[in-house]
C-alpha cells in the first residue's frame, strides 16, 4: 500500500490530508521517513527547501506545499527535487491527482503556475524549432475529434473551466477527454501536451 507522509507544524494542518489519504502519517518533523513513499513537506523558509533536497537524495517522491504559490518559490522546490508543488489547503480530490500525476512520472504546479508556463511556453514554441518526441512525429489521429479539440485548448494554456465553456460541455467530460488525450499520446502532465502537441502539428 502507497504510504504518504505530511510533514507540517502542528499549528498549520489541514484535515484534507487525511480525506485523501486515510492512512497517511502527519508529524512535525521526518520521524516515519522510513516507511513513506510520497513526502508532502510544507514550506515556511530556506530550511524546508534546504530539507527537500536532502528527502529527494534518499529517493523519495517529494510534493512541497506552500502557504501561498509564487513562481520563484516553486522553482526552488522544483530544483530541490520535488516532483510538485500545491497549496497545503488543497482539496483531497487535487491532492489525489497530484499523487497519480506523479505516480505516472509527471510534475504538478499549482493551476495559475501551469498556466504561467504554458502561457510562455505556446509564446517560445511558434519561434523555436520543435524536434519530435522519441525522434517520430506525433500521431494526433489516433485522437478523437472531441479529445482533439480539448487537447488542443488545453495545450493553448485554457483551464478546464474555460474548455468546458467553450465546447459547451462539463467540467467532468474535459477530464474525461484530456485523460484519454494524455494516455494516447502517452503524456505527463500540461506542459508535456504543449510539447507533443508542438510536435504534431
């Protein structure tokens, strides 16, 4: 069974965690370190980030959990190891999603991060030459007219929400389509889709 620790003073604890994760651990410190497979550390200061390095080089899955998301922050956690980075106040059904889009070998920001990079990102690519992914173009026909549409939103850095008022269908279908979308065509997280969206075209 995926064991999950939350590393968090006692005083800034959310009960999501647990909603999440019923058998997670939650302590101040890294007491149960041993028997984690994902380590959620909440940052506060230069020490935390100082601690996901030293979690990562024992080979953990580390998410930092920030009290408020900013870019510069999230780049530190990201070049200390962690593989995400999300507010600690994350509603369990996020936090689930966190957990597989990392299980899965991806790497989860926060909603207005993502959509900062895929911003910039959709800005650099139409500039920049685009090699294909495993050395072969991507094959955007196996996608179904509907999965397309969805992807190729998303790819173009629009929400879930905004998708899903464009193709005037719900939020719940946006998923469903954009997890096909990302298993056709065997990707991570968003901006693994700009990349191989990029190039397909």
């Amino acid at each position: 069974m995926t064991q999950h620790l939350f590393i968090a003073p006692a005083d800034i604890q959310s009960p999501r965690w647990q909603q999440a994760f019923p058998s997670a651990f939650i302590a101040p410190d890294i007491a149960h370190i041993a028997d984690a497979d994902y380590v959620w550390v909440l940052l506060r200061d230069e020490s935390d980030i100082a601690q996901l390095q030293a979690l990562s080089e024992k080979g953990k899955k580390i998410i930092a959990m920030t009290l408020i998301e900013n870019a510069q922050q999230a780049r530190q956690a990201l070049e200390a190891g962690a593989s995400g980075y999300v507010h600690y106040l994350a509603v369990p059904q996020v936090l689930e999603q966190v957990a597989q889009v990392i299980a899965n070998g991806g790497m989860w920001l926060g909603a207005d991060l993502m959509r900062q990079i895929v911003l910039a990102t959709t800005r650099i690519l139409p500039t920049a030459p685009v090699k294909p992914v495993n050395g072969t173009k991507v094959d955007l026909s196996q996608l179904t007219s509907r999965e397309l549409a969805v992807a190729e939103l998303v790819a173009a850095g629009k929400t879930n929400k905004e998708v899903a008022r464009e193709l005037d269908i719900t939020e719940r279908t946006v998923k469903a389509h954009l997890g096909s979308a990302f298993d056709k065509l065997k990707v991570r997280d968003r901006l693994h889709l700009v990349l191989v969206m990029a190039a397909g075209s």
